[in-house]
C-alpha cells in the first residue's frame, strides 16, 4: 500500500473502510458459493436426484480444497496487512513470496494423493454403489482443477490485503460468470452429464487463477513476488500456519461433519435424503457468504489497526460487524422459513419426495440463525488479531463437539429430522461458548486502548512542560 492508503486505513471512518472492503468481498464469496450453487441446480434438472447425491458426496473434498487455500490466504494476508500496518514491505513481500510457494506445493501433493485414493474417499463420505459412478466422474475432473482452486483463493486474499478489493471482486465474478455460461452448455447442448458441470467448474477456476496472477504481474501490483525471498522461511511458514490454523480447521471440520451427515442421511433417510441436504447446504452456505464476506473483507483493516495499535478503532470495527452480521441472520431466517419448498424447487419441481425432505431440512437448520453473528464475527476478529487457538475453538465447539455427538445421538431418537435438528442444537451452545470470548475481547481492547491514551497523554505533558517552564520564568529563556 502507498502512505495514501496506510493513512486511509488508519484514520477513515469505519463505516466506510468496510463498505470498501467488505462489499468486494460479500460479492466475491456469493460468487464463489455459486459455483457449487449453479452447478447443482443444472444437475439436478439435467441429471436428477442421483447426480444432485453425486456431488454432495463429493464436497468433503471441494471443502478440503478450501480449507488450504484459507489456511494460506488468510494466514499469509493477515501477517502480511499486520506487516503493511508495521511499515515493514520487505516482510510483507517475503510473507507473499512464501505463501504462494507453499499453496503450490500443497496443491501438488493433494492431487496425487487423492488421485491415490479416490474410490476408498468416496466410500468413506458415504458414496453408495448407486451414488459412486456419478461422484467418480465428478470428483476426478474437479481435482484437475485443485492447484488453480487453491491458489486462486490464496491469491485473491493478498489481492484484497494489498488495498484492491474491487480487483479481487471482479477476478472471482469473471469465474463465476464462466461457470454459470458454461454448465447448460456442457450438460444440455453438449449432453455431458455430470461432466459437464465439472469441466464448467475446472475451466472457471482455472480463468480465476489466471486473471489474479496477472495482477501480481502487472503494474497495479504494489507487492509482488521477488526472487530474492524465494526460499522457504520456517519462520514465516510457522506464521502463516499459525494464523491460518482456525479457518483451516473450520472447514477440514466442516468436510468431517459432512462425510457423517451423508452416512446418517444414507441410513435414515437413503440416497434421495442425502441429494435433499446437498440442495440445502448449498443453498445455506449461500446465505453464510454476506457474513463471512463482511468479515473477511473488514481482517485487513483489523490487523492494520492492530499492527498501528489503534484499538479503539478495532472495536469499532469489530462492534459493527457483530451488529450487521446479527441482522443479516435474523433476515436469513426468516427467509428460509418461508419459502423453503420454492428454493428447494429450484433443484427439481418433479421429485415431490426431494421437495418435501429438502424443505424440512431448510426450515429445521435454520430455527436459530439470529444467534449465529456474535460467534461467526468474534472468530474473525480473533482470526485477524493472530488469535487461532482461541478463533480455532470457538469454531470447533460448534463443528467439532456440538454437532458431530449430536449426529450420532439425535437421529436415534429422531430418526431423519434429528440429523436437521442437531443444527439449531449446536448453534445454541455455540451461542453460549462465544459470549464469554466476546467479553474476553472488549475488555482486553479497551484496557489497552486507555493505556495508550494514557502514554499519549504523559508524552503531551512532558512535551509541554519545558515550554510551560519558559513562559513562566522570562529570564531563564534570555
């Protein structure tokens, strides 16, 4: 960032520094879930039920794929803004340099691994005999795309880190716009099938990646890639990981507690169960991305502000999120309570037994929504403050230890609806652990805030007191 843009973050209104960056993000990730959202809803009219079970068997891996390129995104972005914020560019870009090495040789080893053991994964997301063709076929072509996914993902959040978030926006939207072009195309005009839609997917991805590592070539680019830092730090490494560890584990999570819910669904529920909850998800993580968005575009400013330790600002900050994201949640539940069967028609208007499971399951998961925004904005705020071990828990005690006991408990004495109902279950305690967390927060940025307020003010005095002494005695100046 140029001294211009360090001053914008360190002293523009709050309202403003997250319209400018959370609003590229918000639609960055809309656009992103929409992969996942438009390519179920062209298989689901084009392929059915089975195709629609296909790829959610699938999504355990597309989640892992997304677990890394957080990991290094934010954890790379979030040290890299704390270093801008510190005036130190040479670490900042040895930070980037490192990232995006490491991203690619990740991506490498992930591919041939799960070239490796493909059917074996499938089988332990809880892939069926009738399910397995359609998620093979799936699986196997959006793998070639892991490497770009990954990437891309990492790529953009130094994007919007380096100042430019409206870049990053657009790069995500130019992938999104491709997908959704391309999957009728591919599944109707050309009669790919499942395919189809992932080929739309790898060629998007791979349009994404491009596009943001034109950016780091070009002249816009502040920070670059420099041969001089291409040697892998342990150090830096160490940060990045440390820093990534919580939305890491969010999402490697989120894949875990996915493989078992498809098992629950296969064993209460069958193959048009677990087609109805991936219609669901899909449509839910759409609704999450305005939140997530919000947050994720307001890290930078957050770490600035830490690294300049101003922590009056970063309270501020951290306040509106909370509020706006509350907000959102209280609207997006009652949205889904009342047009749950027309968004699950959306997938297919024929299948009146995915309608019916799908619609359940939109209006049981979402029951307590409007508790969700205190523990969602706090884990970004610990995120952004280099905070992962405590960000990491407040996720895992959601993902981890509410809702995976309660998918083995519930459905036991609730048979299919006690899948859904674990959901609203884990968001209550989730709600109950984050509110100690939040406190824990306020308190600590506002002591240190005062202490700072209280330094300054010793500084003034002390900067004062020999030009008090000077006009109090005339002749000690002369």
């Amino acid at each position: 960032m140029t001294q211009t843009k360090r001053l914008q973050l360190g002293t523009d209104p709050i309202p403003r520094l997250l319209w400018t960056f959370a609003l590229p993000a918000v639609i960055g990730l809309l656009i992103n879930a929409s992969y996942n959202l438009v390519d179920r809803i062209f298989i689901g009219n084009g392929i059915g039920a089975l195709g629609l079970a296909g790829v959610a068997v699938s999504y355990p891996t597309t989640v892992l794929q997304m677990a890394f390129g957080l990991m290094i995104g934010i954890g790379g972005s979030v040290n890299f803004a704390v270093s801008l914020g510190q005036k130190k560019i040479p670490r900042a870009e040895r930070i980037f340099t490192n990232a995006v090495m490491l991203i690619a040789v990740i991506g490498i080893v992930f591919i041939l691994l799960h070239f490796l053991f493909l059917e074996p994964l499938l089988k332990l997301y809880g892939a069926t005999p009738t399910i397995m063709p359609y998620a093979k076929t799936y699986l196997k072509i959006t793998l070639l795309g892991s490497i770009f996914m990954m990437s891309g993902m990492t790529l953009n959040n130094f994007i919007r880190a380096s100042g430019f978030p409206h870049i990053a926006m657009y790069v995500m939207l130019a992938g999104a716009v491709t997908n959704t072009v391309l999957d009728p195309i591919f599944i109707f005009v050309f009669k790919w099938g499942i395919a189809g839609a992932a080929y739309a997917t790898v060629i998007a991805q791979i349009l994404s990646f491009a596009l943001s590592l034109s950016f780091f070539l070009s002249s816009k680019a502040l920070y670059r890639f420099r041969k001089r830092y291409a040697v892998f730090s342990l150090k830096i490494l160490m940060m990045i990981c440390f820093v990534g560890t919580a939305p890491f584990l969010i999402q490697l999570t989120n894949g875990l507690m996915q493989a078992i819910i498809n098992k629950s669904l296969i064993l209460y529920g069958g193959d048009i169960a677990v087609s109805a909850l991936g219609a669901t998800v899909s449509v839910t993580i759409l609704l999450f991305m305005p939140v997530i968005g919000l947050c994720e575009g307001a890290q930078p400013v957050i770490s600035f502000n830490l690294g300049a330790q101003k922590y009056g600002r970063l309270l501020k900050i951290y306040r509106l999120n909370l509020l706006i994201s509350t907000f959102f949640f209280i609207i997006s539940c009652c949205f889904l309570q009342i047009f749950s069967v027309q968004i699950i028609q959306i997938f297919n208007r024929n299948d009146q037994e995915l309608i019916s499971i799908g619609s359940t399951a939109l209006r049981i998961i979402s029951l307590l929504y409007p508790l969700i925004g205190l523990p969602v904005a706090t884990s970004f705020l610990l995120q952004a403050t280099r905070c992962p071990r405590t960000a990491a828990f407040l996720a895992l005690s959601r993902q981890l230890i509410f809702i995976i006991p309660g998918l083995i408990i519930l459905p036991r004495y609730f048979g299919l609806d006690g899948v859904f109902y674990t959901f609203p279950a884990a968001d209550f305690l989730g709600f109950l652990v984050s509110i100690p967390i939040a406190v824990r927060q306020f308190k600590k940025y506002g002591r240190l805030e005062k202490e700072k307020q209280a330094e300054e003010a010793k500084l003034l005095f002390l900067h004062r007191l020999p030009e008090q002494e000077t006009l109090s005695n005339p002749k000690r100046s002369a």
